[in-house]
C-alpha cells in the first residue's frame, strides 16, 4: 500500500514495514547521523529497522526501512476527531527532543529550507494575486530570518552545543525589510501562558523589538514537526520522519501549530493544551510569560511556507484554494500590513 507519494518522497507500508525512497540528491552522510540520531532516542523518536548508520540504494534513491505504526489519518486531522492525547503527547515529546544533546556532527535542522523550496515552487506557477501577497509576506522576514542564521550560528560558535551549523545569507535578503513587526490577526487571541488582552498584545509587540533575539538558542530540533509526524508504536506515541532533524532554534518545532493558530485554523483548546504540555514537560524553546517572543518569527515564516505549498498545490491542479488554504493567504496579508504599520510608525 502507497503511503504516500509525491515528486519528492515516496513511502510504501508492506505488511508490518514502512519502506521510505528519498529524492535523488539527498545527502547519504547527513540521512545517515539523523538515522544514528533517531536510534538514540528511544521512547522519543522512532528508530529505523538495522543498523543506524544503513541506508539502502534502489532505482538511484536512499531508501530505509522501519517498522509500521499507527498513524493519525488525514480524515482525523481534518475534521479533528484524532486521540485526545494527541496534541499533549506530541508536545511532551518534543520537550524531551529539545532536551536531548546533539550527536557530534549532526546537520543543521531543516525547517528553514522548507520555507526556500517552498517559495522556489511558487516562482515556478503562474501570477496571481494570491502569490504576489505570499511573495510579498516573504519579503517581510527577509533581514529577521538572516539575522536569526547568523545568530544561531553565533550561538554554536560558543561551543554549545558540539554540532555543524553554517549561517548561510537568505535568498530573500535581497529585498530588505525593516526589522520584523509582530504579528497580529485580528480576531485571534495571541496566548502567553494563559490568554492576553489586546492591551497585553501591544506592549509585548514593542516589548519584543528589545528582548532577547529569535535563534538565541539551539537544540535538538525535529525540523518539520506536525500531528502527522506521530506514530502510536508498541502501545506508545513517537516521532516520525528524520528527515530534517538537526541542529536549530527549537521554537521552528512549535511554529506550524503556532501559525494555524493564528490563522484561525487551530482552535484556542487545543493550542493551550499542546502549549501547556510543552511548557509542562520543562519544554524550553518558548518562554513562559510570553511564548509569542520566540515563536512570532518562525511563525510567521510557517504561514508562508505553508500559504506557498497549497497555493502551488492548488494551481497546479487547476483548481480554487480550500478553506485552509485561503485562511493562509489571508494570514500573509495581515503580515504584509503589520509590516506596513511598523514602517510608517518609525518614520
């Protein structure tokens, strides 16, 4: 049975196994410390079947193997009937991921290069005033994200932790922007710890022009983390899916939950569940008086990244955006003019 399928990745379950084929051109020595990485970590994430440092070749591709868990399905994520401990388990998890020393060598996380492969896609369809809003939201987080490269890189120069991670310049940074705003959706109530007033809100936008900077810290980060990458294997839930796991700012980790929240998509239950189970398990990425600090930028970025995916997605097929789709888009609109707002107040 296909998994899934894509011009990417395609997984295959057979029987009681998962067999996984990587896109030609993945890097076999970086697959190869994230797989030694994943069996390091057992009762977080799961672990492939061999040895950790294998890694077959089929038809040009990596391929692994693993054993077959049960995963929530697209329905359940849909229409949010999944297992009640889902949000809390999977945050519990990455807490102890977070907390988990880096192997000597790992590569640097790849959430961030989700975020360019995706825009890179959207260069390749046609105009539309849906793109050029996702376009212009990306030139928003141009100078933040490199800023935020070069201090994650900074923050590995100390010796802490003992991983290879290269700050590199943003292929956006040739549209520079001020110094990122914070982002406010109207309707939607930015949480600390419990839930702001909007009088809360507009002193931690200014308050967080002065705090401590995105990509202060670094971690064991899995890279692309969503509910879809838990698994319920031997009566337990676990990580899934290596791919980008590595070394970066944990608080990407937290940012697709944080976006849809944003966005309207997640309901504000499940994202106090999922962020006080974070914080429960001594989750360290966010801060606890105010997470928004640490989470606005990678937020930000996740709801272009994933705007651009299903934009691309749907004009591919030739077809409207979805519900969610269009909720993504309009969070890139709000983004452009938080931006706008911020720029005309310093000058």
């Amino acid at each position: 049975m296909t998994v899934l399928k894509d011009t990417r990745v395609l997984v295959v379950r057979v029987g009681d196994v998962v067999v996984k084929a990587y896109p030609p051109g993945t890097s076999e020595r970086d697959l190869r410390r994230r797989l030694d990485a994943a069996h390091g970590l057992p009762g977080v994430m799961l672990a492939p079947l061999g040895p950790a440092e294998r890694a077959e070749h089929a038809g040009g591709r990596l391929v692994t193997i693993w054993p077959a868990g049960e995963a929530l399905s697209p329905d359940d994520l849909a229409d949010g009937t999944m297992p009640q401990d889902a949000w809390e388990s999977g945050a519990r998890l990455l807490a102890r991921l977070h907390a988990s020393p880096p192997p000597s060598g790992m590569p640097p996380a790849g959430g961030p290069g989700r975020l360019v492969r995706a825009m890179a896609e959207l260069g390749q369809v046609g105009d539309s005033p849906e793109t050029r809003q996702i376009r212009e939201a990306y030139r928003t987080l141009a100078e933040p994200l490199h800023a935020a490269d070069l201090r994650t890189a900074d923050r590995h120069s100390d010796g802490r932790p003992s991983a290879d991670v290269r700050a590199t310049e943003h292929p956006a940074t040739e549209h520079r922007a001020t110094e990122h705003p914070a982002t406010e959706h109207p309707g939607v109530e930015h949480p600390t710890a419990e839930h702001p007033t909007a009088e809360h809100r507009e002193r931690h936008a200014v308050d967080r022009r002065t705090a401590p900077s995105h990509g202060s810290r670094v971690a064991l980060t899995h890279g692309d983390w969503h509910l879809g990458q838990l698994v319920r294997h031997e009566g337990a839930w676990l990580l899934i899916d290596p791919d980008d796991l590595g070394v970066g700012d944990p608080a990407w980790d937290l940012a697709r939950p944080a976006a849809w929240f944003a966005a309207g998509l997640l309901d504000p239950e499940s994202w106090h569940t999922f962020l006080s189970a974070y914080a429960g398990a001594g989750g360290t990425a966010v801060s606890a008086d105010d997470p928004w600090r640490e989470l606005d930028l990678p937020a930000r970025a996740l709801t272009v990244q994933l705007a651009a995916t299903a934009t691309v997605t749907a004009m591919r097929a030739g077809s409207a955006l979805d519900d969610v789709a269009a909720a993504l888009v309009s969070s890139c609109g709000r983004i452009v003019a938080a931006a706008g707002d911020r720029r005309q107040g310093e000058g």
